[in-house]
C-alpha cells in the first residue's frame, strides 16, 4: 500500500512550452499532496502545498503563475510548468499525504519526474 | 524557522567499513520529527526512519543505527559494514508538524556517501 506515481518520469520540451506532470495516490485518498525541486546534486526544497478543492500554498520564492497546481481529486494533484525556460530544467518530486488509515498521517513520495527545457 | 545541516557533502568509504553520517537540526518547536531518506542514483526517495521528539531511544534496523541526541539537536546514521549497494544519496529531513510528519518537510543538503569494492 501507499504507492504514489508521478507522469511523466521524464520529459524534454522546448523553450516557451507548458509541461504538465501528474501526481497520483493510488490506494489512498490524500488531501494534501507537496510539490518539491530537487536541481542537479541540491537538496529537496518545497515548492508548494496542494490541498483538494483549495488553492495551493506556494512557498516564498515560487512564481504562482508560473507553476499552476491543481488538486482537483482525492488522489490527483498536477503541476503544470507554464513557458518553460532552461532554467526550470530540475528533478521534481510530489508527496501525498494520507487522509487515514496510516501511522500519525505521514506522506509518501512519488518516483520524481525529470523535466529537461532545451 | 527551522534548518537541517548535513556538514558532510561526500564520504567514500571501502566495503566492509561503518561510516556514520551526521545530521544537525535546528527547530523552535517541542514537538517535532526527524526523517532519514536515501536517494539512489534513480532518483526515488526511500524512506528509512522516522522518529518523534518523545522518543530518544536509538534504533538499529539490520546494518543501520539511528542516534538520536536532544541534547545536540543531532540525529545521526550510522551504516555497519557497508556494501556497494549502499551507496547513494542520504538525506535528512525535519518536520513540525505534530500529527506525524505529514507536514512539509525540511531537508538538509544531503550526504553522498560512495562505497567502493
């Protein structure tokens, strides 16, 4: 149990396009799920909280425009990069935690998605 | 606010050696948890411990050992006897929420430990 899946694992696009990475829980229902960056040999910092049915929590620093969160399901939460640049080229990382059922509710990761913007 | 500091960018070891890996946290909190995670070179994060401010008592899982001392906001790791497949990235991580850690988490830089033959 508590398996989470992200969509795509990786993926290339060009500059100015939009990407749209998935973040499922797939036998649990989760109201909230985290989004994290991780660039090259760095750290996890988060990036958001999505909770379902609300606007996303974006951490100081994250452009709300630019990466749109939608949680629109128990067990489905979307990140969309708007206008990729090369710089948004990073290793991202949902979370989703559970809303019962687990030991003191604690939040299990996705497999990460490689996004690359040439 | 709160900060994890993993001093240790990279450690190499040779299999067969303990290496320890030190983690220091900082937290204005009473009530907190602490997380280790590895990350191998796929980039999936493996979930190795938690533990809660409550409780001080070390652990030891197989070749792994956690201490835990408040007393020098540190939660170290050690691995015993290590093996090539241990080598990876090793976070860890802090969080305040008191249901269990399902809050956002705070991660240090990470320690890339390298185990070679």
């Amino acid at each position: 149990g508590a398996v989470v899946s992200q969509h795509p694992s990786r993926v290339i696009c060009k500059s100015g396009t939009s990407v749209k990475i998935e973040c499922r829980s797939l036998d649990f229902q989760a109201t909230t799920m985290f989004w994290y960056r991780q660039f090259p040999k760095q750290s996890l910092m988060l990036m958001a909280t999505s909770n379902e049915g609300s606007k996303a929590t974006y951490e100081q620093g994250v452009e709300k425009d630019k990466f749109l969160i939608n949680h629109a399901s128990l067990t489905l939460s979307t990140l969309t990069v708007t206008s990729a640049h090369p710089e948004d080229s990073s290793f991202y990382i949902c979370s989703a935690r559970p809303v019962q059922g687990y030991v003191n509710n604690e939040q299990f990761f996705g497999p990460g998605t490689r996004l690359t913007v040439l | 606010a709160q900060k994890v500091t993993q001093a240790q960018t990279e450690i190499s070891v040779v299999e067969k050696e303990d290496v320890t890996l030190d983690c220091v946290y900082e937290t204005r909190d009473t009530t907190y948890y602490l997380f280790w995670y590895k990350q191998p070179p796929s980039g999936e994060l493996v979930f190795l411990i938690r533990r809660n401010s409550f409780d001080e008592q070390n652990e030891i899982s197989g070749r792994y050992s956690w201490n835990f001392q408040k007393s020098t906001s540190s939660f170290n790791f050690t691995i015993t006897a290590s093996q090539v497949v241990d080598s990876a990235v090793y976070f860890c991580a802090l969080s305040e929420d008191p249901t269990g850690g399902g809050n956002k988490l705070t991660f240090g830089t990470g320690t890339q430990l390298k185990v070679e033959l």
